[in-house]
C-alpha cells in the first residue's frame, strides 16, 4: 500500500507570458506516464504513492518546466505522509 499522498500545484513562468494551462498539461501528462494513481483537480493534482516516487516525480515536472524554456517554476506541495498506509479513496470516502 501507498505510504504518501502529495498534492502539487505547478505554476510556471512562461517565457513571454504566454497561457500556463498547455504548460500544465505537459507536468499532468509527467504524472500519468509515472503510472502512480492521481486526481486532478480545479487547482492542483494529487499522487498516491511511495513519498520518494512521488518527490521524483515532482521533480520531473519542474524540470519538464525548464525543458519548455521557462525561466522559473514555484510547486506548491502538500504531502500527507503515513508509513501503515495512505489513500486518496481512504480519506474522502465520508464524502461520497
């Protein structure tokens, strides 16, 4: 069982202020080819995963950021760590 859930928003600097969003897709298209279960969200994307996985990841997108020519990125990370176990379904499971 996942041991992490780690919730990132990714915001980059666009080189001439061009739109984020297709900038967001290439950090959310990082996320699926990792293979980890995800969700995104309106405002960020949450993985389920081991927390080094999961930091890798993380990684991967603010260097896919660079790769694309912007000049800097800031990731907004929540990371909800729990060695017995963590679940994006455990935890809202109240909520559906």
């Amino acid at each position: 069982m996942a041991n992490a859930l780690v919730s990132i928003q990714i915001i980059p600097k666009t080189k001439n202020g061009e739109d984020v969003i297709p900038y967001v897709d290439e950090a959310i298209a990082i996320i699926d080819a990792s293979g980890v279960p995800y969700h995104v969200s309106p405002l960020e994307t949450t993985m389920e995963g081991e927390l080094p996985d999961l930091l890798a990841i993380v990684e991967k997108m603010n260097q896919r950021m660079e790769e694309l020519g912007c000049p800097s990125v800031i990731s907004q990370a929540k990371i909800f760590y729990q060695p017995s176990g963590a679940s994006m379904d455990k935890l809202t499971e109240k909520y559906r």
